[in-house]
C-alpha cells in the first residue's frame, strides 16, 4: 500500500471541510512527520488521525 506524507495544513484543511473520514476511505496510508504531530496536530484532532 503506498504512503503518503501529508503536510499539517492540508490535514487540517480537510478537518474543516469535513472531509477526514472520506480521506480514511482512499487505498493508501497517511503520515505526518513526527515534529510536525506534536507542534500542530496533538490533541484533539491529532488523536483522530490515529
């Protein structure tokens, strides 16, 4: 299955236009660098991406 490194701000864009669960649907594998998760994403939003 290939992966894709996804930058915060499209993750987050895709929050805000409710777009997650459909992105979760697609054949591939999501990942954010590690510094980038912990400096945006951690918390709420963080923890449904994993």
């Amino acid at each position: 299955m290939p992966i894709l490194v996804s930058d915060t701000s499209v993750l987050i864009d895709l929050e805000r236009a409710t777009l997650l669960e459909e992105m979760f649907l697609l054949p591939f594998e999501f990942a954010v660098p590690d510094l980038l998760y912990d400096r945006e994403l951690a918390g709420e939003l963080g923890d449904r991406l994993i």
